[in-house]
C-alpha cells in the first residue's frame, strides 16, 4: 500500500514540534535562573531548616556587633557571657543571647540594634550565659526560628519552648539560615555546641560561643567541612582558667591553622589577649562589649570600630 505523504510529514511534523517546544521551554528555564540569580537562591535556601551541603554563597560584606561580653567598654554594660548581632545584606543573625534580656536590650539600643531584626536566633549552647536573653526573643518576636544543638538536655529545651518560643529548630547537621551563613554540626563539650560561619566575600568568619569542645577543633572541624581557611575566628575560648602554657599552645595552633585575625573575648581569657597581642599582633583583634568588626562593605578585609 503505498504510504501517505501527508500522514508520514504529519507525523514527524508532530515530532519536531514537542522537540522545539521541549528546546524552547529548557532555554526560558535557563535564561529565567540566570536572571534570577542570587535572589532565586535565596527565596530556596532561607529560612532552610533543611541540611544541605554548603555552597559557594557568599554575602558581600558582615557587620558583627558584640552586643554582650563581659570586657568593658564605655557606658555600655558588661555581663558574663556572650551575644553577637550579625548584619549583612541578606539577613541578620543573633548567635546567643547573653545571660539576661535586660543587658541585651540595654546595650543593643545604646547600639542601634533591634535583636528581632534577625532570620535566625542560634544559640551556641545551653549555658545560661548564652541562653538567658532569650525571654526577650520572646516577648517581642517569639516567631524567629531558634536553632539549638542536638544534644541539648531536655531540661533546657524545655525551659525554652516554655518561654513561648514556637519555632525551634535543632541541628544535627550543616545547616543554612541565610544563604552564606550557617549553623555547623554541633561538636560534644561537654555540653553540645554549634558555631556560626559566615562565608563573606573577604573570606570564612567562624563565630564560637564558648569552645567547650575545645577551640582548635572547632577551627579544625569548620576548615574540614567547608574546605576553607579562617578569615576570623571571634568567641569565647573557654581558656579564662587555663595554664599560660597551654594557652600559649593553643594560640601557636590556632595560627597555625591559617587563622587569619582572631577576637577573643567573653570566656578567652586575658592571657590570650596578651599572648596574641605580644607574639602574634598581625592576628590579634582587641575586642569587647560594643565592638563592631565589619568584613568587607568599603574595608578592604577587616575594619575595627
Ligand atoms: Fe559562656
């Protein structure tokens, strides 16, 4: 029988049509992403309680306001523990809160802060030097997600839901809060402890709370998970106690590491800002209670202020 023309061009007509809509429809798709760009990432990625694994992200610059440490400085007031407010143009976070919602709310006015202004609250771990600001989260934004280690004790966890928080998230794994930072697998102390990094354009910022797992593996297990040098290592040390000697060891290894800059302060010690500021001063950052370090945004690295 012989084969009709236009039923066989009909056919193949069919065909090539759904293959240059299939061709047109990936172009769109991929032209639509590129214009996206970073904003596209964004609205994926934030408020991610999902564990990813990180990616290039960056944000363009960081300011890091220590809203509460037990260094003085000024009129501002200075209690045992530990708050920093991080600023950057694709969110704000509060890592730990400090032990009381008074010295909090204090010193961010003074500071020009407002602790709600955050994506996230991260909350390095349960002691009450970190975790005591946060009736304040509380009363005036009990709808920030709040992320915690895995490992908390169940006594704390329960302290913190009964304060009316509602959106607690716990981490067990490398976790975004806004696209470029992020919440790394909490480390045992004891107690279990999460630190913040923050990929910027200048470089890694790793924020620590209080080290109970010891600094230099902290350091060591950041460097290993996102494959990268510190810029600027800031925190608590957990070496207020410590023998100079031992100080001293951990001091010559976190420069070792390829630690950039370093800001001790809250539970540090004031030997370790003598022995960074005497043998290792290109590293040492002198910081304490209204200090704010800004990564990028006009300094060329690091400004101090
Ligand atoms: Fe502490």
């Amino acid at each position: 029988m012989p084969r009709n023309p236009r039923g066989f061009l009909g056919t193949w007509g069919l065909v090539l049509l759904v293959i240059a809509v299939l061709v047109l429809a990936l172009l769109f798709l991929g032209s639509a992403r590129q214009r996206g760009g970073v904003s596209a990432t964004i609205s994926q990625r934030v408020w991610g309680n999902v564990t990813v694994v990180p990616t290039g992200v960056s944000v363009p610059y960081a300011r890091l306001y220590v809203l509460v440490d037990n260094n003085p400085w000024d009129s501002l007031q200075a209690s045992w523990g530990l708050s920093i407010f991080v600023e950057t143009p694709w969110g704000n976070v509060l890592f730990d809160t400090g032990p009381d919602p008074g010295t909090l709310a204090y010193n961010a006015k003074r500071l020009g802060i407002n602790p709600c202004n955050v994506s996230a609250v991260v909350i390095s771990h349960e002691h009450m030097d970190h975790v005591g600001g946060l009736p304040y989260i509380a009363r005036h934004c009990p709808d920030v997600p709040v992320y915690v280690p895995s490992g908390i004790s169940s006594s704390v966890l329960s302290w913190i839901k009964s304060l009316g928080l509602h959106n607690i998230r716990v981490v067990n794994t490398t976790t975004i809060v806004v696209p470029g930072i992020y919440v790394l697998p909490p480390l045992w102390g004891p107690p279990a402890e999460e630190s913040l990094a923050i990929n910027t354009s200048r470089g890694l910022v790793l924020l620590v709370g209080c080290s109970h797992p010891g600094v230099a593996r902290i350091v060591k297990h950041a460097e290993q998970l996102l494959h990268e040098r510190i810029l600027l290592l800031m925190g608590g040390f957990h070496l207020a106690w410590a023998p100079r000697n031992e100080v001293e060891k951990i001091a010559k290894e976190l420069v070792g590491l390829g630690v950039e800059y370093i800001a001790p302060i809250h539970c540090s010690g004031s030997l370790m800002h003598s022995i960074l500021a005497s043998k290792y001063p290109s590293h040492y950052i002198g910081a304490h209670v209204g200090t704010v370090v800004v990564i990028g945004d006009g300094c060329s690295i690091i400004c101090v202020r």
